[in-house]
C-alpha cells in the first residue's frame, strides 16, 4: 500500500508541468479615438462662420436655439475636414473660480458631444475652460453676465 501511494504522489508531483503561453488578446481597435487633440498652438481662431451659442445662469444644458447654431456649425466644419476644432467653455463672475472652471468644462463638453453626435469626429475636437477669465464684456449686470455665459468654438489648420 505504501508503494501504491508513493508512486501516485510521485505520479501527481514528480510530472512535469505543462506551460501555459498566454497569447496577447488583439484588442479590437476603434475606427475612432475619442482622444483630443492638443490644444497647444497659439494658432486656435475665430472665424465669422462659425457662431457662439449661450448657457442659462449655472447651466451646460443645450438650449434648441444653441443646436440649431452648432448643426450650422458643423455643416461648415464637415465641409474642411482639414480644421481641427477646440471649444471653449465661459462664464459669468459669479460662482467660485473653481466651480466656474468645472462648469466652463462642461459647457465645452456638451459642445464637444453635441458636434460629435452631429457626425464631428471627436479626435477633432479639442475643449478647454476659461471659467470667469476672459469675458466679452467686463460689466456687472444681467446683461453681461449672458454675453460672458458661452461657447466658443475656434479652428486651426490640421498638421
């Protein structure tokens, strides 16, 4: 008996281990990257096709007059495929600085989702938030606040 269980303990350890290769899972690639452009280049500009759409007060929500500026938008942008895109978020004085650069990112970001859904690419599309920093108009009122609540979006040449 003990040779029998000797030799099956042997049996089960003594045997040489079969290697197991995992081979590399081949990721399906995206036909599109979501990635952004760079967004360093002093080149970014403002061209008269292309509008600004406005937020309400503490918003990024997509109002219908502001889709129906960006699907103008992005029938020019379809046609120059050669321009990349970068959306800027703003907004008022009011809110913390902090608070002002989330909300300007996602005014950006909605910007950003909104063309892509309108057929952009999103490797496009850059975006950036400029918060409370650059106002079009300086004043303190309603008036300037709603001018200040906005989107730009600007272009540059691809590379």
């Amino acid at each position: 008996i003990i040779i029998i269980v000797f030799s099956i303990i042997t049996g089960i350890t003594g045997c040489a281990k079969k290697r197991i290769i995992k081979q590399p899972i081949v990721s399906q690639q995206l036909s599109e990257s979501s990635e952004e452009p760079s967004i360093r280049s002093t080149e970014w500009q403002n061209i008269s096709e292309l509008l600004n759409i406005y937020f309400e007060f503490d918003k990024s929500e997509l109002q219908p007059e502001a889709k129906n500026i960006l699907s103008r938008n992005a029938e020019y942008l379809k046609k120059n495929p050669n321009l990349e895109i970068l959306i800027e978020g703003h907004c008022d004085e009011r809110g913390s600085f902090e608070y002002n650069l989330g909300l300007g990112q996602k005014r950006a970001s909605s910007v950003r989702e909104y063309y892509n859904y309108l057929g952009i690419q999103l490797s496009r599309i850059a975006t950036i938030s400029y918060g409370e920093e650059k106002p079009i108009d300086p004043r303190s009122n309603e008036e300037a606040w709603a001018k200040n609540r906005r989107a730009e979006t600007k272009v540059k040449l691809k590379k």
